[in-house]
C-alpha cells in the first residue's frame, strides 16, 4: 500500500533543546507502527507535529501526501487522534462531544447517526451516554478520547499512551479494537509498555533523545537483545564452576554467568553468540559430562532489554531532559 | 454549519452546563437594577429615560464581562482540550471567532434579559424609545469590546485567575483613558497627540455619545476596530502559547 505518513528530515526545538532531532520515516496502509522511547524522547512531540498541533523546526511531514505545515486542515481531516491523557471537554457528556465532534469532521444526516453509533460501540460506552465526561472513570475517559480519534473512520490514527491508565481488560479491548481497524489505515501508537508492541504492532520504532534508534518488527528487535536464546539452567552450587567451564568449550556459547540460586541449586545463565539457539548443545554437554540439572529454560530475548540496550546510550553534551513530553 | 458556529454553539452550550450562567444572569440583572435605582436615582431623577441605567454599564461590564471571558482559552489550555480543538479541521481563526461570538452572545442574552428597566419606564412615562435602542445597541457593542480583551488575556495564560485580574485590568484603562484623572497624570509633559489619542480611547467617551441616542460612525468605527484588533491579537496569542 501506499505511504499514509512520511516524515523527512522532521525537527523540533524549543530554545536550546533539540527535542526531535531529524527524524525520517514512513509509514504505509495497514501498518500499526509502535512508537518506543524513555519519557522525553520525542514521541509526543514527533505525534503533535503529524497532527498539525507543533509546526516543525525544520523538515517536512506529510499526511496522505498533504503538506501539514501548508495545508493544516486539509492534513487534519485524514488524521484522527487521541492527544496524551485523552483531553476531553468535562461538562459535557460523551453524547454531545461526539456530536460536537460529528459536525467539526463535517458528518450530517444518516452518515453522523451512524458515524456515533458505530464509535460508541466499538469503545463501548453505550451506558455513560449521557453522563457528564469529568465524571466518568479514567478507562470510560479515555474511550470516549478513542471513540472521538475513530469516529470519521480516518485513514490515519495517531494515538498517544491509548492504554495508559486501562485495567487489564480494557487494555486487551483497545488492542483488539486497533487490530481490527488497522487492516488498512496507518496507525501510530505510543507506548511504554513493551507487550503492547508485540501484541498490536507490525513495526516498531525506538527513539531517544529525539533521534531514531531502532526500525524494525518486534521480533527483529528481540533479535537484537544479547539474552535472545540465552539458556538458564540449574545445577548443583557446588559443581556450577565445573559446568560453567564445560559449557564454555562449546562453539556457539558467547559466556557463561553463575546467578543467585537457592537451597544447594544455583542458576546459570548461557548467552549465545549471534543469537542462535544453543539450547540442543548445552542439553547435550550437560548429559555427556554427567552434570545433574534440571529446569533447563530458553529465553526468546525480552523487548524490554532491547529498549535498555538502544536508549542507554551515553547522553549526548548539552542535552537535558526534554520536557514537552 | 460553518466551523464558527459549530464551535460558538458548543461554548455557548457550555456557559450553561455549570452554573456560571444562571449566576452570572443572577447578579448582572440585580445590579443593573440596583445600580439603576438605588445610585442612579431612577425615580428621583423624574426623567422619562434609562440613563441611571445605562450609565453604570461601563462600570458594571468592568468586572462581569472578564468573567465570562477568562474561562474562554486559559480552561482549554488547562485542561488540555486546546490540543484536541487545534488538531480537529479548524483554524485558529475560527476557534477565536467561534469563541468570541458564543459569550459575546451570551453577553447579548443578559443584556437582552433587562427588557423589565424598558417597560418599566415605558409604564411609567413616554421615553424616546430609539435612544434607549441606541443605548442597547451600544452597551452590547461595548461588551464585545471588554470580552475581546478578556479573550485575547485569556489565551495567554493558564490561570483563570490571572486572566481575569489582567483583563479587569487593561478594561479598567479602556474605561478611564478619557478620565480627567488619567489625563491630567499625562498632560503637561506628554506632547498633546498623545493626550488626545488617550482621550479619543476612552470606552466612557465613546458610549456616552452613544447613549445620548446618536449611533456616530466614529464610535461604531472605535469599537468595531478595537474588538477586531484583540481578536488578531488573541489568534496570534492562541498560535504562541497553545503547546506550553
């Protein structure tokens, strides 16, 4: 599919701080693109210059082909999006914002009936209608930011935290609902938490400090992580030097490390070289040299320690926290 | 519908979704009234018009006109919806003029609620009816006027607070320009254009000469082009502070 969102060269300062420093991306129909990073990184920001809210520094950003910068409204009608917090009007009730909402994306007549029917189902605030939104719990509120964002059917989503402040449930139902809608528009999610991205996400992007570090599907990313396909196991605690210097004479073992263990057992961590899977090798090893073990685990490499890994890079001189989120 | 009038519809719904408007009507009528009788001396006078009334409106818009328009930009910013409204299909302009025109309406609507003073003194004498129109028209055109300070203010801070002690303020300078007070702090060592263009600012001026029943183009002109001018002044506003 075509390109729904690109991005070139995009940049953003406020005074001294560079808080997107030339970001370049695409993203196409049908992508659900997760959008990584510590707090400060850049993401809101990179979000409200797609979505015309921040006019760029430098750099261009394009929606559907639309210039955001030249032709504001035009690039606003393609987007819905869901500002950090779910930013709501409190007096009134989900009803009349959606209908506010309805008449400003230019809905009337049957089209505006259904548009709010179909949004309030899909988020499932049929019973809060018209209760006022600043008394509506966090999860309702933040629905009804989802059901505003969804309602015109845009080809485009921009959804900033979706799910922050969601119970379990209602963060599975969010998810779903992006899945389903995400067949052929191009959604942006921003997220910290790092199974969302390997549950709803086609493509994920790490950025720090305003700049892109990582672009890749979420299981590329696991690949990069130095624990992908590091085995654990647990052997004897006074045998574990000897098993460790087995181990190691193996070809496709990067290092052994011995881990805390408990009641005369103590756990072994064996990291692979390359990221292949050695698991086969050191069952093997462990039978042929006799070593008693057991609880022998593989780990497929966490999201989360690939995030550390591409963040924690050195902090760059003169930079300090951004604050715009 | 136009995106003005989408979005003035959605504030001026607003007004009443609390009981800001209820209140506001409340006390704006009972001091109208009270300022009317009580100062002005609507009976004693024994003169057949409404300028006991009409005379304390400058006076009484001072503070109640800020009021309603401090909510109009420093809520959204507060709350955050400032970047839902600019990230919907609308531009600033609009947002700005859809704004302005819902409390200035709302502004109207009390005004229009003290038709009692108008029968009142109809029972009660024959009043030269187009000079109190004139005396209406002029007063609502001078509230657009104090709600478009009120508004530009409002868009540059936060604080709803803050927004109306700056408002109430800088009215209070529109009011008083043509005081002799302010002006004799100026004369004697400020050339005298500048003393005139002082006088020539004043609201109490231009609706006196209102009230005295000519709609003059120079006063409508005066208004019209302040409000205009705070109106630009409040997109310029909204475009700078509306991320921080």
């Amino acid at each position: 599919m075509s390109e729904r969102i690109a991005l070139t060269n995009l940049t953003k300062r406020f005074g001294p701080l560079t808080a997107v420093d030339g970001i370049d991306m695409s993203v196409k129909g049908g992508e659900v693109l997760g959008f990584l990073g510590p707090n400060g990184a850049g993401k809101s920001t990179t979000m409200k210059m797609i979505t015309g809210f921040l006019t760029p520094t430098s750099g261009t950003a394009h929606v559907d082909g639309i210039d955001v910068v030249s032709n504001p409204v035009e690039a606003k009608k393609q987007i819905g999006y869901l500002p950090e917090g779910a930013p709501c009007y409190g007096d009134m009730t989900p009803e009349a914002f959606l209908g506010f909402i309805a008449d400003i994306r230019q809905l009337s007549g049957p089209s505006r009936k259904s548009a709010i029917d179909i949004a309030i189902e899909r988020v499932d605030i049929s019973g809060v209608l018209d209760q006022p939104i600043e008394t509506l719990s966090k999860g309702f509120k933040r629905r009804v930011g989802l059901a505003q964002a969804i309602l015109h059917d845009p080809p485009i989503l921009i959804l900033d935290e979706p799910t922050d402040g969601l119970d379990p449930n209602q963060k599975h139902q969010v998810r779903t609902l992006i899945q389903e809608m995400a067949s052929d528009k191009a959604v942006i999610i921003s997220t910290h938490i790092l199974e969302e991205v390997e549950a709803v996400c086609t493509r994920a992007v790490i950025i720090a400090r305003g700049k892109m570090l990582a672009d890749g599907t979420p299981a590329e990313l696991v690949r990069r992580s130095t624990l992908h396909n590091a085995v654990y196991v647990d052997v004897a605690a006074d045998a574990a030097e000897a098993v460790a210097t087995d181990i190691r004479t193996l070809d496709a073992v990067n290092d052994v490390t011995i881990l805390d263990g408990a009641a005369g057992l103590q756990q072994l961590r064996v990291t692979s070289k390359g990221g292949k899977s050695i698991s086969i090798d050191v069952a093997s090893i462990l039978k042929e040299k006799g070593h008693p073990a057991s609880d022998l685990t593989t780990q497929q490499g966490a999201l989360d320690a690939v995030f550390r890994e591409v963040t924690k890079g050195k902090p760059i001189a003169g930079e300090g926290e951004v604050t715009h989120g | 519908m136009g995106n003005i009038a989408i979005i003035a519809k959605r504030e001026f719904k607003g007004y009443f979704a609390t009981p800001l408007a209820l209140v506001f009507i409340v006390i704006f009528l009972a001091m109208t009234g009270a300022f009317a009788f009580y100062v002005g001396g609507f009976f004693t006078r024994g003169a057949a018009d409404l300028s006991a009334f009409f005379g304390y409106h400058p006076w009484l818009f001072l503070l109640l006109v800020p009021a309603i328009g401090m909510r109009l930009w420093a809520e959204e910013r507060k709350s955050g919806t400032i970047e839902l409204l600019m990230t919907l299909p609308v531009s600033t302009t609009d947002a700005v003029l859809g704004k302005f025109l819902a409390a200035w309406g709302f502004c109207g609507l009390a005004l229009a609620l003290t038709f009692p003073m108008w029968i009142t003194v109809n029972v009660l004498g024959a009043p030269d009816n187009g000079v109190i129109l004139a005396s209406y028209i002029g007063s609502f055109v001078m509230a657009g006027a104090y709600l478009s300070i009120s508004a530009c203010i409002s868009a540059m801070t936060k604080n709803q607070v803050i927004a109306f002690i700056l408002a109430a303020t800088i009215c209070f300078l529109f009011t008083m320009s043509g005081a002799q007070l302010v002006l004799n702090f100026f004369q004697g060592w400020a050339p005298e254009v500048i003393v005139d263009a002082l006088r020539s600012m004043s609201f109490l001026t231009h609706f006196n000469a209102v009230t005295r029943g000519v709609i003059d183009l120079k006063d409508v002109v005066f208004f019209g082009s302040l409000i205009a001018l705070w109106l630009f002044l409040n997109v310029i506003a909204v475009e700078l502070n509306k991320s921080r």
